[in-house]
C-alpha cells in the first residue's frame, strides 16, 4: 500500500531483507526492528503500554457460579460431622444444603433446619438465631457467608481452602465480630473437585474464642 518492496523497506529502516522477509513471515525478529518497520509505514500507534502486573495474591480468582456447584461426598461430611458431633446441641443449620450431604447426616440429638438458594431459601435473608453453622459454602461468597453467620450463630464450620478463612482481611471480619479460629482440620481435597493447590480444611469458627489455633488432621 506505501508502494515500497521488502529491500526498500530494509532501506529505510536499516536492515536486511530477510528480516523483513522473517517479520512478514514468521513474525519474527527484535521488537525494535519491528518499531522501525511500523514507522516506517506511516504506523506510529502500533503498541500500547499494558498496565503492570499485579503481584500473585494468595487469594485465587473469584469462582463463577458454576463453580460453586461443587457438591460435598457424603462419606467427606460424615466424617467432618462425626469429629464435632460430640461438641454440637442445639440447632444446627445447613446453609447451603445442595443435595443433603451434611443435612442428612447431622446428629439426632440436634434441632436441624436447612437453606438452599436454588430452593429460594436465601441463607443470606435468614435471621433465626441457631446454635451451630455447618456446610461446604459457595466458595464465591464465603466472605458474605461468614459475616452474616456470625450474626446468627455460635459456632460455624466451613469446608473450604484455608486461604479462604486466613487472609488479613477474614481474620480482620473475625476479631470485629468476636470471633476466632478454635480449628484447622486438614483434608485431602476429593480427586474429582477443583485443585487449587490451597490445603483444604473444616475451619471450626467459634464466638468469643480468643486461644491458639488447633490443628489436626483428618484422615479417611
């Protein structure tokens, strides 16, 4: 379209034909040769800054709808409920019962109710005082999960990464609802869920605990 062929174009920019030839090609070559070329023709917006690159957080991207539809084993949720079955009373509440996993299997000695948004009962719109919280929550919302259970209940237990329950900002959630960590039970995650490379843990968060984090491990 200049009228230029490939030697007067090396010409003009100060380099071989080849590598006009290597940059037409194969797009190949030294970005500055490319420059040279660009303006050259008449080019001169080619490339644009790109915006530095955040440092990696330890935080994974949030999840999409999709993938919070990731339901617990029945056999993971018994386990997890018989390690705290002796320390539940009370009412105990799935917020997010999915397909039953942790509901079904709670313990008889407990009052036990359920919330399901794709059974429009919004765990969120819930404001019934209960004694205990235990689920695998939409991994998306657990911030907004976590806040609001703590408005509710006594003790909470999530299945999820530990990066999710021990970043600056959900131990800061915490301490500003007196709360704190009373466990870490450590899991392996299930072959057939997401792999994050973040340990995956039942978090027992329990109101006005103030001590050492325990950690155990839970082996199936």
């Amino acid at each position: 379209m200049r009228g230029l062929s490939q030697r007067a174009l090396a010409e003009k920019v100060g380099c071989s034909r080849p590598t006009i030839i290597a940059l037409e090609r194969d797009l190949t070559g030294r970005v500055e040769t490319l420059l040279r070329v660009l303006l050259a023709l008449g080019i001169r917006q080619a490339l644009r800054p790109e915006p530095a690159a955040r440092r990696p957080g330890l935080v994974p991207a949030t999840n999409d709808a999709a993938r919070d539809l990731v339901m617990t084993q029945p056999d993971l949720a018994a386990w997890i409920i018989t390690h705290f079955a002796d320390r539940m009373s009370g009412h105990v509440l799935d917020p997010a019962r999915g397909a039953g996993a942790f509901y079904d299997q709670f313990p008889d000695h407990v009052e036990r109710s359920w919330c399901e948004l794709a059974l429009d009962r919004d765990f969120l719109a819930c404001s019934d005082p209960v004694d205990w919280i235990m689920t695998n929550p939409p991994w998306s919302k657990i911030r907004s999960f976590t806040r609001h259970a703590m408005t509710i209940s006594e003790h909470i237990v999530w299945l999820v990464p530990i990066v999710n329950i021990t970043t600056k900002a959900r131990l800061r959630d915490l301490a500003e609802h007196g709360y704190g960590i009373a466990e870490l039970v450590l899991l392996d995650t299930p072959r057939d869920w997401p792999q994050s490379g973040f340990q995956l843990v039942a978090a027992h968060l329990r109101r006005g605990y103030t001590g050492d984090w325990r950690v155990s491990r839970l082996e199936i």
